[in-house]
C-alpha cells in the first residue's frame, strides 16, 4: 500500500529465537501493544521505521497531485474541500513522522533519506492529474486503496502506529467520500463530463491495483512482518477485497472498470480480474514514472525554501532552554 516493497527480515523458527523474542513473539501473538521503550528485536524496529517512513513520505508526497487541482477547483465550495483535504495529508504525515521518531530515528533523517532516493513513497503519487475528474478518481480510487489497508493497521502491534491510524483512517473515509462524491457528479453531467470521468477511471485503475504490492508469489519479505503484526493482511487478500468493493460503485455510477478479464467468480465469491503491469510498477519505483522527478524536486525545494523557518525555530527553542535555569533560580 503506502508502505510498498517493505522489506523485513527472513522468519526465525521457535528454535532460532533468543528467550527475549520468544517473549516477545508471544507478547505479539497475545495482541499486546508494543510501546517504544519496550524491548523489541533491531528487526522488528527496522521494519517499522521502513513501513512508517514509506507511509509518511507517500502522505506528503501526495499532497502535491492533489495541490495541483486547489486554484483550479471548478466552485468555491470544491477548493474548500480540497484545501481540507490536503491540509489533512499534512497532519496525517507529522502523525506518522512522529509516531517514526518514538524508534529513534529523526525526522530530518527519513527526509533526507527520501530526497536522496533511500526511501520511497507509494508509486501511485507518480502519475500526472491531467483534469478535475482526477481529483474524484484519486479520492474513490487511490483514498478508498489507502483506506482498504489502514483499517487493519489500527490493530497493528506498534502502539504508536496503531494509534495514528485511528484519526488517520477516519480522515480517509472523508477523503473517499469526497472523490467518490466529484465522480457522481461528473458521471450524472454532460455527455463531456462523464467521459472525463470514465477517462480519469481507465487511467488510475491499474495503478491503485498496484497500491497494494506484488502478487503474494512475488512478495518474499512478508511472513516475518505478519508474524510480528506489522502487516495484517497480504498484497493479494487487500487487491482482492478492493476490486470486489469497487466494482460495484463503478456500475452504480454507471462507469466501466478498464478490464476485459473482469468477471464474477461465483465458485470464489468475488471478481476475477487482470493482473497490472508489473513492469511499470517496477519502474516507476525505481524513479521512471511520469512525474517521479518532478515529485521529488518539488520536495526538495519546499525543504530547502523553509529552511529559514526551521533554523528560526530552533534559535528560539535554543534560547528557551538557555533562559530555563535563569528562570528557575529567579
């Protein structure tokens, strides 16, 4: 999902474990609330700056698809909208940032690691939002993604994790309202409106498929985070639950989903469906996507623009502390 091709390390068997993580697993299987100043395997931890970071990065990343839309809302009331919305990405990725932190790694040092190519961000924020229909494709579609996989992370092991999610999937609810919302009203317009919106469908579709990562086949590094809690649900049970959630919006709205395989499956209860094309995704994780450069350029030159504010702010947090004692003995 937001936390794509996040690698853990391999499963221990019960034999290769220390009596702390034997303790430790149990903790985890009892569906305790890991705490940060709990001990925890340097495995566990680093997975969880990985997932956490990933999923920080791919919050704000996104913001930038989204800001693009705000002065070009077509009613004054839709800028509000998306002005709240992406004001709410920003909240979700301090969430997350600092819930990152609680492991001991900086703020400062997952940015830069995501301006210098070490970190990623979820590849779905790599394609273009050619017109305002996009703006309802990336609510229902890239949100209602988004939310597939972060209900079951409210019951993630990680205290800190688990708690952000709780706000942050509320928000996304509201999110896929919204967009699901600007495609009904798109689908229900002009002939020219509803074709903007099937258009902005057939562009996302396969991409939010591509949300949720590889084909379980292909995804090695996932039964150690299982295990640990870290991930609830595999890639293929998460891409499985959306299709069979979304396709029938689609009819509602009286759109068709870009899939000549589409097809209910009644021996399996749910949609039979095309597999996306792994080889783009791969791609474009690797910085070849449509606006790869153009995302991160965009960050680094919002970080380097504020860099006037954050050296402000910690003079003044500098001088705080210095006038604490003074303060105290006065």
């Amino acid at each position: 999902m937001y936390a794509q091709m996040v690698k853990s390390e391999g499963m221990k068997s019960g034999e290769e474990m220390s009596p702390e993580e034997k303790a430790f697993q149990e903790r985890i299987d009892r569906g305790d609330k890991i705490e940060p100043k709990d001990w925890m395997p340097d495995g566990y931890r680093k997975t969880l700056v990985r997932q956490i970071g990933q999923h920080a990065h791919s919050e704000i990343v996104g913001q930038l698809p989204e800001g693009n839309w705000i002065t070009r809302a077509p009613t004054l009331e839709r800028k509000a909208i998306l002005l709240a919305k992406v004001q709410d990405e920003a909240g979700h990725g301090l969430y997350l940032y600092s819930a990152a932190e609680t492991l001991g790694v900086s703020r400062d040092e997952l940015i830069e690691k995501l301006h210098d190519g070490r970190m990623k961000y979820s590849s779905i924020f790599n394609y273009p939002t050619l017109t305002w229909a996009d703006m309802g494709a990336v609510g229902w579609l890239v949100d209602g993604a988004a939310i597939m996989n972060q209900v079951p992370l409210q019951r993630t092991s990680f205290g800190p994790y688990s708690r952000a999610m709780i706000r942050i999937c509320k928000e996304e609810s509201f999110h896929q309202r919204q967009g699901f919302a600007v495609m009904m009203k798109m689908a229900s317009g002009t002939p020219e409106q509803k074709a903007m919106a099937q258009d902005a469908l057939n562009r996302f579709w396969f991409p939010s498929l591509m949300m949720f990562g590889p084909s379980d086949k292909d995804s090695v590094h996932s039964a150690q985070s299982m295990a640990w809690k870290i991930k609830m649900n595999t890639n293929d049970e998460l891409r499985q639950k959306f299709v069979d959630q979304t396709v029938p919006q689609a009819e509602y709205l009286g759109l068709t989903i870009p899939d000549d395989k589409l097809a209910w499956n009644e021996e399996k209860g749910g949609y039979d469906f095309s597999e996306p094309d792994w080889t783009e995704f791969f791609e474009v994780l690797k910085g070849n996507g449509p606006c790869n450069r153009e995302r991160i350029a965009a960050r680094r030159k919002a970080w380097d623009d504020g860099a006037w504010f954050r050296d402000g702010l910690n003079a003044y947090a500098e001088k705080r502390a210095r006038r604490a004692p003074l303060a105290a003995a006065e």
